[in-house]
C-alpha cells in the first residue's frame, strides 16, 4: 500500500478561497460609518451688555472630501453653505459671531451644520446640532491711556540732547490668548441626528434619537404611500425608499420641523433619463448569497483534499 504525500499548496488554495468567501460576507454585511461634520463651541457674556460672543470650529468625521449643505441660524465665518470640509485632520472650518438675548435661559447656544460626502457610489447627507459651552466672562484687552503733549510749546528751542548710553528698554509684548486646542471627542447633539443616504437603487433616512423620549415621524414621499418611522430613545432606525428621479420625502410629526428630503442621484448609476432609474450591478443579496456558496464550496473542497487515497500494488 502506498500513500502518496498531500500537495500543501492544493490545500493553500482550497483555504484561499474559503477565506476570500468569508472576507466578502463580512464586507457585505459591515455596516456604514457614521459620517457626521464634528461641531464645537464656547461662546462667553461681554461684561455690562446682553451681547454673547461664540466661537464656533467645524471638521470632518471622515478622510474625504465633503461640502457643507446647511447652517444654522445662520452662516458664520467660513462656515457657511458650498464651504468645503477638508479631510479629517486638515485645517477645520471656523467662525465668530454676537449673539444677544435678555439672559442665558433665553440665548439660543446652538449651532446646526448639514454636510454632504461623495463615496463608493453612494451621496451620504447628515444633520448634526450642537450646544456651545459657556466660558463666563469675555476677556477685555487691557487699553493704554494716550499720552497727553505738552500744553506750551517752548520759546526757545532746546537743543537735543546728548544720546545716553543706556539702552532703551524693549517696550512688553502685549501678551495674546493662546487659542483653545481641538477637543479630542465630538459632543453629544442636543437634537435627533438624521442621515439621508441616496444610492443608485434607494433613498435611505435614518433617524439617531439621541433625546430620552420615543419620537415618531411620518415621512411621506411626493409619489406613494407614506412611511412612518418610531425610534424609541437612544436607540437608532431607519426606512428605505425605491430611488426615483425627482424623489422627494417630507418629514412630519408632533412638534418636528424638518425640511424635505431630496434623493440626488449618485454617479456610474447607468445613466438614463426620467422614470426609474436602472439597476446596475449585482444586487447585495446575490453578492452575500454567493459569497456564502464560495466559503461553502472552498470548505467542502478543503475537507475532499485532506483524504488519503489509498493505491494497491502487486
């Protein structure tokens, strides 16, 4: 009886591909990033006025590009509607403004920024309201008093004197605050976060409630039935609806206020012009399903490799 020896390299491949299967799954089935503009503020009370001054910096969750689709109450500094977000990491987006109100109860201290990334075929949107921190007091630069000339100009004119050898001493740098740096973490939204995401096939809207009540809110299309989307708080849900062109979604519920949800239509969907849009490529389902029969296949394979032929001889 004679066994001949495995092929390791035989076996390598039959594992490759079982792996190549498995890491396709779970490409499928990992969820999105959250894309979200990173949004900080302080703003402090001017002493003696109902003026608040606020400083406010805007950065990018992620490393890309995105654009900046609203703001408000209202633009401030470069923060404003078409600015540009660079990447994570580069230079923020900044921005000072007065605010006034009778007192801190009444002083709206939020900032609402919406942007707009482009990525692997989809056009991702979200809306984000952060609070400003209070800093107490402003700070008032120091002010030098004029020097006062003299009131009788001299008769006889003085002749100059003779230089000393004293050094004039250098005049004290007025000294400048030295600018906050970047807080490490996002703070918390003091509103829902909504995230709208249109791909070549559906308008996705998700809702993040980050409030401690359930919110519920009907989202009705300009064609079709309407949806109705409950989030229990601090949980997170979403609805999805057939991507067409020119498909519009209003929001609508017990005191919410929302502006209508606009599909955009990402690049390399196939082009075409009016009604559906075509599908193109492999629908996700399909992709998983035959990512599975190839980890299925590549293991049944592995397990037919490992038996031993057995050869007899005369």
């Amino acid at each position: 009886m004679i066994r001949p020896k495995l092929s390791l390299r035989r076996s390598a491949a039959v594992l490759g591909a079982a792996f190549l299967g498995l890491g396709a799954a779970v490409a499928i089935a990992a969820p999105a990033s959250a894309h979200h503009p990173e949004i900080y503020g302080n703003y402090c009370v001017v002493k003696g006025s109902n003026n608040y001054e606020f400083k406010w910096t805007v950065g990018n969750s992620e490393n890309i590009k995105a654009e900046v689709t609203e703001v408000k109450p209202g633009p401030v500094g470069d923060i404003r509607v078409g600015a540009e977000m660079n990447p994570r990491g580069g230079a923020p987006l900044t921005g000072t403004e007065t605010r006034t109100a009778a007192n801190k109860q009444q002083l709206n201290k939020n900032l609402t920024v919406e942007a707009k990334w482009r990525r692997d075929g989809r056009i991702i949107k979200e809306q984000r309201t952060v609070a400003a921190k209070d800093k107490g007091k402003c700070d008032t630069p120091p002010t030098t008093p004029p020097t006062t000339p003299p009131t009788t100009p001299p008769i006889t004119p003085t002749p100059e004197p003779t230089p000393s050898t004293t050094p004039t001493p250098e005049p004290t740098p007025s000294t400048t605050p030295t600018p906050e740096p970047t807080p490490s973490t996002t703070p918390e939204p003091v509103e829902p976060v909504g995230t709208y995401e249109s791909t070549c096939d559906e308008l996705i809207i998700t809702l993040e409630n980050t409030t401690d009540a359930e919110i519920s809110v009907v989202l009705t299309p300009n064609e079709g039935e309407a949806k109705t989307l409950t989030v229990a708080a601090g949980e997170t849900g979403s609805v999805k609806f057939p991507a067409e062109e020119g498909l519009v979604v209003t929001p609508s519920g017990e005191g919410l206020t929302g502006k209508p949800i606009e599909y955009e239509q990402p690049e390399n969907c196939g082009g075409g012009g009016g009604g559906e849009l075509p599908l193109t490529g492999a629908a996700a389902g399909g992709i998983a399903a035959g990512a599975v029969l190839l980890l299925a296949a590549g293991v049944v394979l592995y397990i037919v490799a490992r038996r031993r032929r057995v050869t007899f001889t005369a």
